[in-house]
C-alpha cells in the first residue's frame, strides 16, 4: 500500500519530510564501471565500441555496421502499419507547431551614449541524442529530443539507440526519419555517451548530448559534462496528481498508474482535500492493477513510493505540490487555470480532468523531457533552448568609450589588473590627445 499522509495530523511535517527525501534513483554504484568504459573508448574508439556492444547488447558489429544504412531503415519503416505511422506523423506536426513558437529572436539597440548592444542566437553544430533501447524503445522520446534540435538549426544530429539482440523498433526508426536525423548508431550504454563525446574514427564528436537512459547513461553524461553540454541527468518518472474530488476517480487510478508503470522507482502522488475522494481512487488503483499488464511494475512502484495525501484545502495541496516540485502535475479541479497561478515549481502542467498526463507523452505538443527528482525547482524541460547559444554583442564608437570608458578604467584599477585599465586609457588618450 502508499503512504497515507494528512495535513492535519501532528506528525504530518515529519512524515512529509521523509517522503521528500526518499532515494529512488538505482542504489548501484556504476561510476567507476563508466570511468573505464569512457576511458576504453577514448582510448581504442571503435574497437572498444564494438567489443562493448557485443558483451552488453549481444551483437556483433563492425565499424561499416555501427550505423544503419539507408536501406535497412526503409525496409524496417516499411513494416510500419498506417495506422502507426499516421498516428506518429501526427504527433511530430504537433511536437514541431509547438517549438517553433520557442525560438527567440536576435535583438540589437543603440544606446544614448553612441554604444550598440545586442544578442544573437546560433545553433550547436552537432548533437547526439540517446534513445533507450530493448524494453523501453520508445520513438516518442526521438520526436521529443530531434524535433527541437532541428527547429533550432541543429546541421548534423545523430541517435544512439542500442537494439540488443540485433532486435530493432521499426517505429523509432521512422520517428528519426520525421524528425529529419542524420544518422542513426545501433550502440547504446556508457559507450555510447562516450563515442559521441570524444568521437571515434566512425562516429563524429557531437557539442550536445540530450535524451534518457538507465544509471550507466546516466553517470557517463555526468562524466562527459563539460567536453559537452548536456541536458539533465533523468531519474525516475514522478506525476502528482491534485484533485478536488470532482474527477472520476478510475481516471485518476489509470494517471496515477501511468507513470507507476514506467518503472519500479516510479513515484505516483495524490493530493487532495477529499478523504472519501482519496479512498475511492485508491480503491481504483487496486482494482485497475488486478489486471494492468504491467502490474509487477507498477505495484511495486506503487507500494513502494506512491503517496496518498489529505488536505485542509486546494491551496494547501498547491503549497505541498510546489515542495514536491514534480515533473509531471496534473490539476484535476474545477477551476484548473486559477489553482495553476499558485504552482512555481512543476515540470509540465496539465489542466483539467480531461487532459491526462499521457497526452503530453505523445501528442500535446510540449515535451515530455522533463525534470525530476525536484529539479523543477531550478530547472526546465527540454526546448529549443537547448540546442541554442546566445553571444552577446557591443560596439562602442568614440563617444561611447568617452563617456563610460574611465568607469572600467577605475573598476580595473581597483582589482589590480593593470592591462585590462591600460586598454581602455590608451584609447582614451588618443580621444584627448
């Protein structure tokens, strides 16, 4: 069973506290497996690539086969049913409409001193995103991580994506091929992040690495930051569900459940000021996992982290949400709009008891890479942005360094750095002389 938890009782803070800091990410300690797998491929490339895929994925590959070829992708997206394929194709117009809207704008202004200033936006040159393989191959996640990299101008965007036991997912094949990728490797893990941070005599070096993965994915992007950007280093999924008691509670057992069966280390939460409401949804969630396929899964996820919390009120449960900082938050009131003023710390928002977080998954529009583990509290999902750098601009003319060139003057001589002042008085010398 969930925790049960109630605002009004004396030991709520505590207990609350405690749930907070649950540790769901995997306990095993990978990190320095993932060193030496970087350091193998950084040292020996390809050959360390292919010997890894065939210990880890069991299959044999060579330096020509590390990528599919162009007919390999066509005959497996050719075994694509129109039905997939129209429901796929929907989804990446929806996905593309949407962060279109995100790109920002170049901008420059000439201040009253004679100074222009501005910004531009460039994209990175190359990108690599992971896409897990085997059980969760999932082509929503190739639409959600390439889409964005192309609207943002990205000119050469690669996908790892392991196939273990040469297996492949046609679907995820054609999802690169809407989102407009380049090349596609059939290698995944740790040697997979490290092939495209250092690059191999195969497999260019990309600038940004983005996409999900299991813990050794996870500790490589960490040890590869900084060679290349990265977006966020995902735990385990997480919805928060806040209900006023008006939606059917079987809806909100299949929401609940719908992220609980990602993964054992799941986390699945309601809150709400409705106790009645919370029994019947939790009644729901037994019954529904009585014959959910994915019922192990789920009901360990469920038993393990899931959470059941009574409030005095709606505004309780917005301030208890905003501490859980979920990545996904569903607001099944009657007044969402209003109640989503007082959230500041969510991933994604979903208004109303007819917008289930699924829908975000696959066909919304906004993404579905999004922060976890209370990320939210400073972070974003990802956009455009990520794939984007701003360099700033500044043009002084004469006028301009006159009027505020003996400020830097001063700053630089108040911080010891001789040259940086000699700069700009040089200048200033030949203005006056």
């Amino acid at each position: 069973m969930p925790t049960f938890l109630d605002t009004a009782a004396p030991d709520f803070d505590a207990r609350f506290s405690a749930l907070l800091g649950q540790k769901r990410e995997e306990a095993e300690d990978v990190d320095h497996a993932v060193a030496a797998i970087i350091a193998d491929v950084r040292s020996r490339g390809d050959a360390a690539v292919i010997e890894l895929t065939a210990r880890f994925d069991r299959l044999t590959l060579t330096a020509e086969t590390l990528a599919f070829s162009p007919a390999e992708i066509a005959a497996e997206i050719a075994k694509v049913t129109p039905e997939d394929r129209a429901a796929l194709e929907l989804a990446a117009d929806r996905i593309r409409a949407y962060h279109l809207r995100q790109m920002p704008e170049d901008a420059s202004w000439q201040e009253p001193t004679g100074a222009t200033l501005g910004w531009r936006w460039t994209p990175v040159s190359a990108a690599g995103l992971y896409v897990p393989g085997g059980l969760a191959s999932y082509p929503s996640s190739v639409l959600m991580n390439a889409i964005p990299a192309k609207v943002a101008g990205v000119k050469r965007l690669a996908v790892a994506c392991p196939t273990p036991g040469g297996v492949v997912n046609p679907l995820v094949l054609l999802a690169a091929e809407l989102a407009g990728v380049d090349v596609i490797y059939r290698i995944g893990g740790a040697q997979a992040i490290a092939a495209l941070a250092y690059g191999t005599a195969t497999i260019p070096a990309v600038d940004k690495i983005t996409g999900p993965g299991n813990a050794y994915v996870a500790a490589a992007k960490r040890r590869v930051f900084g060679r290349v950007g990265i977006d966020m280093i995902a735990g385990p999924s997480e919805i928060l569900v806040i209900s006023d008691g008006s939606a059917d509670p079987d809806w909100l057992a299949l929401d609940l459940l719908s992220q609980a069966e990602h993964d054992q280390s799941a986390q699945s939460i309601l809150i709400t000021p409705d106790a009645a409401h919370a029994r019947a949804v939790t009644a729901a969630v037994e019954k529904r996992l009585e014959t959910l396929e994915r019922r192990e899964i789920a009901g360990a996820s469920w038993r393990d982290f899931g959470a059941v919390i009574v409030t005095r009120d709606l505004h309780e449960a917005a301030a208890l949400s905003n501490r859980v900082a979920p990545e996904h938050l569903e607001l099944c009131v009657e007044d969402p709009e209003a109640l989503s003023l007082e959230i500041t710390h969510a991933g994604a928002i979903f208004l109303g008891a007819w917008t289930p977080e699924a829908i975000g998954d696959y066909v919304g529009g906004p993404n579905h890479v999004l922060p976890t583990a209370r990320s939210a509290r400073f972070s974003s999902g990802l956009s455009v942005m990520e794939f984007l750098k701003r360099t700033t601009l500044a043009k002084m003319t004469p006028e301009a360094l006159r009027a505020i060139g003996p400020a830097a003057e001063r700053l630089a001589i108040s911080e010891s750095l001789e040259a940086h002042g000699l700069s700009v008085r040089a200048r200033l010398d030949r203005l006056n002389g």
